[in-house]
C-alpha cells in the first residue's frame, strides 16, 4: 500500500500500546470509577469520552477485568475503540476470548451513551456483537466477521436496533461485508439496520473490495455523502449501477490514485456519472487525481469527458465540481545518483504541471462558465516531507474531505 495515499490516511492509527487513560492537562483531579489499568492508550481521552481497550496477553488471566469493563457503564462513553496488541498485530479471535470477557465487552458497546465504534484487528466477530445498540458511527479495519451463532442470537434484546448514519472500513474481505450487511439476529429482523446510513467511505483498489463496496452501497438507499478511493487498477465503472441507485447522494469526493500516462485519468468516472444522471440530487462532485513521483499521466482530451458528460447529462442540483490533481515527488534521498533522480523528477514535474493548467481553458469551457456551478481547478506539486510537516499542505490535502 502507499505510502502516500490520502484516502488511508483519514483512518485513525492503530495504537501498538494496550490502553490507559489519557485526561488533558489540568488541575482538578478527575476521580474515575474504574482502574486506570483497565483503558490504556495514547487514543484514551476523558474528557472527550473516547476509551480505549485492547486485548493483550493479560486479559486472559485478569479474573476481575469484566467487572471494571462494566464500570464503564458509571462514565460517560462517547466513543470506543476495540483493538488488539497480541502477536505482532496480528487479528485476535474473538471465539477464543473469555465468556465474561466477551460478555463484558458487549455491555460497553450497547451502553446508551455509545456514539462512535471502532474495531481493529480481530477475526471471528459475530454480527449480533454490534446488535442492539445506540452507536450509530462505525469504523472497523483488519476485522472479519462470520455468521451470529443460535446462542448469541438469542442474547439481542429486541427493543433496540443498530442504525447505522457513518461507515467506514479498510482491508475489510466481501464475506466478513456481507455476513456484517446480511447478519440475522430474528428472523425478520437485521443485526445492524443500513437504512439510515448517510455517510459512507469506501476503497476500491482491487477486486474485493470492489465486491465489498457493492454489497454495502446496495443496502444504503439514504447515501447522501460518498467518499471512494479508486486505485489504478480499477474504475468507477466497476460500481456504475450501485452509484446510480443511490439517487438520494448529494456529495461524491473521489479519490483518485492515477497508473501512468496510458491510463484513463478520470478512472471511468465519466461513464458512471453517465448512468447516474438523471433522477440525482448530486450537489458537489469533489475529484482528487494523486499522481506519484514514479509516474507521469496524460494531458490529452481523457479529461475532457468530464466536462463533456456533465454539459449534456441532468444533473440540475449539481452546484460545485472541484478538481484537484496533485503531483508527489519524493524528496528523500540518500546517496548522490538519488539527489540527481530527484532533481530529474522535480523538472519533470514543473513541465508536467503546466500542461495540465492548460487544460483547464482547453477541455473544461463548460464548467469554467456554468452561471450556476462553481468550478475548482488547480495542479500542485508537493512532497512527502510538506504533506508530514507542513500544517499548510496538510489542510490542502483534506480541505475537500472536511
């Protein structure tokens, strides 16, 4: 995966420390009703409310943790983060946990004061683990899920159901997304209700995650804010229909990760934008084309098939297109052949960047008079060490994300 792309970047850091609370700065003492040994972690912030738990070797042998887990229930918890710090990172499986652990953790993800759910590294999880509950935030990473079995069922109070309105996951496989979307906790009823979801963020990158995405788009008719990733590898075509169902979207930010100069830039957008015009409500069309110091892309008519397909198709909400594409140079070297790589990259990419800023007069007449939407276009070239460093960039690169 690299390094640099922005889409990942979004995603919270795994913590390698287990989990300790962390309250600001001050002066007053805060007296907690549970052991600060408990929740641990640099991503712990009591006055926020997020806590923090990890499983580690300890959490085995602590007879009395599934008390103090359920102590959680006296403070208020806003947003939990589960993860695990066994073996190197590698997926704890929730099947081999204790039952009272098991049981005590599930007690803290249906407390009532629960808005945001965070799961990382874990293999095994039963989709009624999220089941009736008020969080309606959800972000999972390195997670798979399997089918809820009869026991755990039958442990889902009826009286409440998870709704979801934000999703998020990375290096999430179809089978885990669709025994999360399919799970049953009744027979009529769904552990986790995808009805309400407003905001999704999604990567297509290869083929599963492709597949991943469709499964979650398909039960999502109330999408109004779709963020998606979009490798070199594949296109929006790919998820064309889903898109076009969901005619309730009204922000689409598009990532994307562009091969080199014999690919489409656009990665299919136009042909999907096609099929999505129409009965839409489509508002802001945000485009984010990341071009790496290794590659180079084209400046011929391919990007005017952006312009040409919202001219003539219906999207009469439409009232903000923004195109940003960004050229990355690698501004770490080494030994001197890489100083002069470098010096070779950095002309390069200066030629490059002006003749993309032609494009703007030469492929966009539409949009660069449209009376009734605002037109965004710039080519900039930053480097590894400003997007890390540098506050300015950083607010930059997220500035159409925020």
């Amino acid at each position: 995966m690299n390094a640099c792309r922005p889409f990942f970047r979004l995603q919270r850091n795994v913590c390698s420390s287990s989990i300790r609370f962390k309250a600001r700065r001050s002066k007053k003492t805060t007296t907690l009703p549970i052991s600060h040994e408990t929740f641990r972690g640099e991503e712990t912030d009591l006055e926020a409310g997020t806590f923090h738990y990890s499983v580690e070797q300890s959490s085995f042998t602590d007879n009395d943790l599934p008390r103090r887990l359920r102590l959680a229930s006296n403070v208020n918890v806003k947003s939990l983060i589960l993860g695990s710090s066994l073996y190197n990172f590698a997926a704890e499986d929730w099947d081999e946990l204790p039952t009272e652990l098991q049981a005590a953790l599930q007690h803290v993800i249906r407390l009532p004061t629960l808005e945001h759910l965070d799961i990382r590294n874990f293999k095994n999880v039963p989709p009624s683990l999220l089941s009736a509950a008020t969080f309606s935030s959800l972000f999972i990473k390195h997670t798979k899920f399997r089918k809820s079995k009869p026991h755990e069922r039958k442990s889902t109070p009826p009286d409440t159901v998870t709704r979801l309105k934000s999703f998020s996951y990375n290096n999430i496989s179809p089978s885990s997304i669709r025994a999360l979307v399919r799970g049953r906790i009744f027979t009529d009823s769904f552990a986790i209700d995808f009805s309400s979801l407003q905001s999704l963020s999604v990567s297509l990158h290869d083929a599963d995650e492709v597949a991943a995405s469709k499964e979650v788009m398909n039960v999502s008719p109330n999408l109004n804010y779709l963020l998606c990733s979009v490798g070199p590898k594949n296109s929006l075509g790919e998820v064309s229909s889903s898109l076009a169902s969901c005619r309730s979207l009204k922000t689409l930010v598009l990532f994307f990760e562009v091969g080199d100069e014999l690919q489409d830039p656009l990665l299919g957008l136009p042909d999907a934008l096609s099929e999505m015009s129409g009965d839409n409500v489509l508002e802001e069309l945000l485009i984010n084309a990341h071009v790496q110091s290794i590659n180079s892309c084209r400046t011929d008519a391919m990007w005017g098939r952006l312009d040409d397909v919202l001219s003539r198709s219906a999207f009469h909400t439409l009232r903000r297109v923004s195109l940003k594409i960004i050229l990355w140079i690698n501004d770490i070297c080494f030994f001197d052949d890489e100083l002069e790589e470098r010096r070779v990259g950095e002309r390069h990419r200066k030629v490059l960047k002006g003749e993309l800023e032609k494009i703007r007069a030469s492929q966009f007449s539409w949009l660069s008079n449209a009376r009734n939407v605002k037109f965004e276009f710039a080519v900039r070239i930053i480097s590894h060490g400003q997007r890390d460093v540098d506050p300015e960039i950083q607010r930059y690169l997220q500035s159409d994300v925020l």
